[in-house]
C-alpha cells in the first residue's frame, strides 16, 4: 500500500463577509439569530492526496484559493470544515518572507526557522555554511532582512528550506522573483530532493514548470477544485481554458494578406488515411476538427521515429463546421517537460487559407528539416485557427497530440546543437595587452 503524505477530504474554508461594521454586533446581539452576513468561500469541497516522495502542482488563476488551501496544510489557518492529514515534517515558503523577522540578520533568521524545526543552535551551526553558499547574498547575510531586496528574500528562504530536512517541502511562487541563474539552481535542486523521496507540494503559474516538475496536478477555480489527476491530461484542460478565455480575433481582413493556393481535390481519388484518436479534452471553439495527423520520411513512410537533420512531411487533415476566413493550421513542437523548441504555422510563411467551405476537409502539409536536437520523446500539438499570427480565434486545439522519438548520434550535450566552427592560434604572452573595460 503506497503511503501518503497529505489527505485532503472535503475541505472548505469560509468568510463571514458583513456590509458594514456594525453588522457584526447587530448579529451578536440580534435574539432571533439573525444572519448579517454573507458567506463567502474561499475553498468549497476539496478532496486530494499526496503520496510520500510525490511532486504534485497547484495551478489556477489569482484569487483562485491556492495560498488559503496552502495555509491550511501548513497549520496557518483552520479550516471551516473537511478533514486534514499530514504526516511528515513540513516547511513552506508561502508569502515572501514569512516566517522572517524583518529586524533580524539572515544568519539570525536562518537559527529562527531552525529553531521553528526542531533544530538546536549546535545543529544550525553545523548547517549554516551550506545555508550562506546556496542563497549567494554575500554580506548581506549580516544585515537585517529589512533591508533585502525581493530576489534576496527568496534566497535566503530557499536556502533555508532545502537545507532543514523537511519531509513536506510546499512552494508557493517562492522563486518566481529569483534572477534565471538562481531559478535554473533551484530546479537543480528540487530534482535532487525529489530523487531523496522529498514530498513536494509546487504552486505556479508556468506551466511549463508545473510540467518539468510534477507527478499529478491540482487545478483549483474560484475555491473549487476542477481537477486532480496526471500532469498532462489536467494542464492540456488548464490550458485549453485559457486559450478559450484569450480569443482575440479581428473580423477584419488585411487588405496586403498573401493567401495560399489550395488545390481542387480530384473526385475520383480516395485517400486511406489513419485517424487521429486524441484522448484530451480538444481545445478551441469545437468549430473544426483534425480528423488526421502524422509524419512521414523522405520515402514517404509513416513513422514515429525520426532523425535530427533529416527532412520530413508533417500532414494535417481538418474538417470544418461552418464557414471561415483567414484560416491557419499550425503545430508546436515541445520536450516531454514542456520547453518548447519550434512552432510555426502557414501565415508565417505567407500561405494563409482565404477561406474554406463548411463540411469539407482540408489537408495542410508541413515540410521541415529538423536540426540537431538532442535525443529523446518530443510532443507534437497540432491547432486550427483563424485570423492572424497577432489576432486569432482556435477552432481546434490538439494539446500533445502525438508523441515522437528523435533520434541524434551525436554527444547530445544539449537540447539544441547549433553549426560551428572552431580555429585555434597560439601567441606568446607578450603579444596579448589586456584592456580593462
């Protein structure tokens, strides 16, 4: 039986919000019990578990009731109703700088949150180098927090929290204020605690974090959970949201839009092609289709497999349910952890559909050289719209569509290998002047 570090069940947290103030003593005092107030929920029914040495994401837009649901774990808050388990050590880092006293050092503040965790001042002693090397604030470490830039507090916190052992570490948008050296550090990080069995709850707004990071996510909205379940499945419907929410799309049509020649399909030709089964939930308005989508080699042959700098035919075949202007097909091309490495669509390369007829099906093909990208699975999310590269509407949003393997006989020292060349020469030392700048 797998264990579990955290039981959710049924939790609710709510607010007695009252118009004016002096509502709060009419209700205390009224003898009939009358309510002044309204309820607000801030969480309404949530219901998860954490299992020991899991990394599970919290994702939803501000205000959603992430850091309520944080707090609540964490021992900050109460909650209305529900039930609650924890079992392990547990360090947060909620609110930049919590936990800091602001007239503290940061060595003092780092034998603070030792002492919250059960550590001696000996113990602390023993860690704090470790602590000073990981936050990088160099002097500063000696200096009340007060007076700590943003990118320091988060520092000095993450250094502390990944060297006091915890069993339960919860993040909640912690490094988002870190330079990129330091983010790039602290994910190097999280991946070694995660291989030590370390519970990790995560909560952010990048996605393609949540995605690099985590087991399972849970997606909250407006206090109600929407969804609890496996990465890709939850942020494809988290995405796919979104997408629905920023349909930006301008009617009007450029009057210098260079259009692509679609070719009148043969009626006595009949194509067998594969189709496409998608086990997400399809994003976009629902107003086309892609009834087929697959990669073919040089020869023709469909494949899965493909080969860094080998040409390929990408095919996309899209059904209409009405009648469209300006329409564009395009693919994403993205690492198993959500780094994308290509994208593109016809209206960059200036073959934008006018128009198409409503119940036909269109076949659009992508012809691409792949450069040396570095061995391993890849997604591929093809996607219909229509408008512009700068103002459009999905039709059609096929989030992970089909999983490709690229193979790269190369040293895959990194995701991308770029053409160079390199030329060596050899001066005696007093033939170079060094210059300051």
């Amino acid at each position: 039986m797998i264990e579990k570090s955290i039981k959710v069940s049924g939790l609710s947290k709510s607010y007695k919000l009252y118009d004016k103030q002096s509502d709060r003593l009419k209700e205390v005092l009224n003898p009939f019990k009358k309510k002044y107030h309204k309820d607000f929920y801030a969480l309404s029914d949530i219901s998860f578990d954490v299992n020991k040495g899991e990394t599970v994401g919290i994702i939803g837009k501000n205000g959603s009731g992430k850091s309520t649901l944080l707090k609540i774990i964490t021992g900050v808050l109460t909650p209305t109703s529900g039930e609650l388990f924890t079992d392990g050590k547990i360090f947060s880092l909620l609110e930049l700088g919590a936990g800091f006293n602001p007239e503290y050092t940061g060595v003092q503040n780092v034998h603070l949150s030792g002492t919250i965790m059960g550590y001696s001042e000996q113990e602390m002693n023993v860690k704090m180098q470790d602590v000073i090397d990981f936050a990088d604030i160099g002097d500063f470490i000696n200096q009340p927090v007060k007076n700590y830039s943003s990118g320091m507090y988060a520092r000095l916190a993450f250094a502390v929290a990944i060297n006091v052992d915890p069993e339960i570490l919860i993040i909640d948008e912690a490094l988002s204020v870190g330079d990129m050296f330091f983010q790039n550090k602290c994910f190097k990080k999280l991946e070694e605690l995660q291989q030590r069995g370390i519970t990790i709850l995560f909560v952010s707004h990048d996605i393609s974090s949540i995605k690099k990071l985590c087991n399972r996510v849970l997606w909250i909205s407006n206090g109600e959970q929407i969804a609890y379940g496996e990465k890709d499945e939850v942020c494809i419907r988290y995405y796919n949201e979104q997408y629905n929410l920023l349909q930006d799309y301008n009617t009007s049509i450029y009057s210098n839009q260079k259009y692509a020649t679609v070719d009148s399909e043969n009626r006595s030709i009949t194509l067998d092609i594969p189709k496409l089964n998608y086990r997400y939930e399809v994003g976009g308005s629902g107003k086309a289709e892609i009834v087929s989508f697959f990669i073919t080699d040089e020869n023709g042959m469909q494949t899965s497999v493909l080969e860094a700098e080998k040409s390929y035919d990408i095919h996309m075949y899209g059904k209409f349910h009405g009648v469209f202007k300006n329409v564009l097909f395009g693919i994403t091309m993205e690492t198993e952890k959500g780094t994308v490495v290509y994208s593109t669509n016809n209206y960059i390369n200036e073959e934008v559909i006018k128009a198409v007829t409503e119940n036909t099906i269109y076949e659009c093909i992508f012809t691409l050289k792949l450069p040396k990208l570095q061995r391993g699975k890849y997604l591929v999310s093809p996607a219909i719209a229509h408008g512009t590269q700068d103002s459009h509407s999905y039709l059609a949003l096929y989030q992970n569509a089909v999983e490709i393997f690229i193979e790269n006989s190369g040293y895959n020292l990194a995701l991308i290998e770029l053409e160079n060349e390199w030329s060596i020469t050899k001066y005696s030392e007093n033939q170079i002047n060094l210059i300051s700048r």
